[in-house]
C-alpha cells in the first residue's frame, strides 16, 4: 500500500518527491568506504530539501499561506505516532551529544517499551522539541497553516 495515499492532492508530489530523493541520498551515503560524518550531512541534506519543499507548497496555496507551526505548539508531538530512518536516528543521538549533558529521564523515556498507547515524543520537553534543528523527516512534514485545528 502506498504510504501516501492519505495525503492530500497538493501535498503527494513532495512527499512521493522527498520518498526518491531520500532513497538516491541514502543509497549513495550507505556504500562502502563512507563514513558516519557522510550519513549526518546526508541527513542535513534531506531535512533542508524537505523544508524547502513544504516552503513551496506553502507558497502555493491561495494567499501564499504560511506554516501557523510555532515554539511551544507541540499538538503533533503529542498526537501522532512518528517513524525514524536509522539515519535519522544517528542524527538525532549526535544532536543529543552535542548540545545535551547525559540525562537519565531522557533515557528512560527514550527507551520505554512502546505500547498501544499515544505517549508524547520522548522528545519533547516543556513543549520544544529537544531536536528541532535535527527533527526526522516525518516531523517536519507536520506542518499546519491553522494552529487551532491542529489543537482541535
């Protein structure tokens, strides 16, 4: 089944454009020979290409709306159930190292069993995103131009 199926007309080329240019970056960083430094700017790469394509199809929606995505507005951080590629996850433990001091309540919710249950993004503390200059890729592409639906 293809995953983006259930986004909207105006959103599935950048998703299905994201999909492929996230497969040929990945595929060219993971050969033989490439280091991990490769796989964070890969990660980098993808995450500027995938905020400038929200950008433009913000731009084009009538009125050139903009992104209603704020600090401190965490709706989706607490409702939605998010996937990481494992680079995504090397970025984010490198992002942790640089700007974080070892910390065992972030472990623990970082490592707790999963369960049927919604539970806030161990990420999230005090409603900013711990990781935000290095968020996965499904995060950034929860963008919202009406904040009070998102709450709603």
């Amino acid at each position: 089944m293809d995953r983006s199926s259930h986004l909207s007309p105006v959103w599935k080329p950048y998703a299905e454009a994201a999909r492929a240019l996230g497969f040929r970056l990945t595929e060219t960083a993971l050969r033989p020979g490439r280091s991990g430094s490769r796989l964070d700017n890969l990660t980098r790469r993808l995450q500027k290409e995938l905020d400038r394509m929200m950008q433009r199809a913000f731009d084009a929606l009538p009125g050139g709306g903009e992104p209603a995505c704020a600090p401190g507005c965490d709706h989706c951080c607490r409702t939605l159930r998010v996937t990481v590629s494992p680079i995504e996850v090397f970025a984010i433990i490198h992002r942790l190292r640089e700007s974080h001091a070892p910390d065992p309540a972030l472990e623990a919710r970082l490592t707790a069993p999963q369960t049927g249950n919604l539970r806030p993004c161990p990420l999230l503390a005090d409603g900013v995103c711990l990781v935000y200059t290095s968020r996965p890729l499904a995060c950034r592409g929860c963008v919202s131009g009406d904040a009070s639906l998102c709450a709603a």
